[in-house]
C-alpha cells in the first residue's frame, strides 16, 4: 500500500527541515579518511544546539546552513562556526 501526500501530513511527514549540520562521522577528525554525516534540522536554534555539541567535543570540520530553496541561502564553514553559535554572525 502507497501512503497518500494527506497520510504523510497525519505521521508527521511534511515537519520542514531548513537547517543542516554536517561532521565528521568517524569520531576521529584527523584520520586519511573521515566519514562525514549530515543532520537536518526545522530550525537554526536545533542546528546550532546540535553543532554547539560536536564543536564543545572538539570536532573542527562542522559546516551548516540552510537548506534549499530556504532563502536567503545561508552556509556556516567550519572557521565561522564558532561566531555563529556565540550569535556575533549576522546573517553573512
């Protein structure tokens, strides 16, 4: 059986994710080959919650940003992460 677009809205389906956070999945950041995992979240405060977690257990190579065709297009590289969780990156 095929669940209709109105059966997806009743399980919860049509939550908006606008934010992601990608990281390093391995849990070593400074192995040859790290695997890296993305999260998505329906706003920034979740986003930022979230790379607030990894960032204080020491992982460097968080990026985040919105996801399309949220706009303006937001993307946080790993040098600005830290402004943006202490709220001094204004919408750049």
């Amino acid at each position: 059986m095929v669940a209709s677009l109105s059966d997806l809205r009743i399980m919860g389906a049509d939550t908006r994710m606008t934010w992601y956070v990608s990281y390093v999945a391995s849990g070593d950041v400074s192995a040859d080959r790290a695997y890296r995992a993305t999260r998505t979240f329906s706003d920034e405060g979740g986003a930022k919650e979230f790379a607030r977690s990894r960032f204080e257990a020491g992982d460097p190579t968080l990026i985040a940003g919105t996801i399309n065709p949220v706009s303006p297009k937001r993307v946080i590289p790993s040098a600005a992460i830290s402004e943006w969780l202490d709220g001094d990156l204004q919408g750049r």
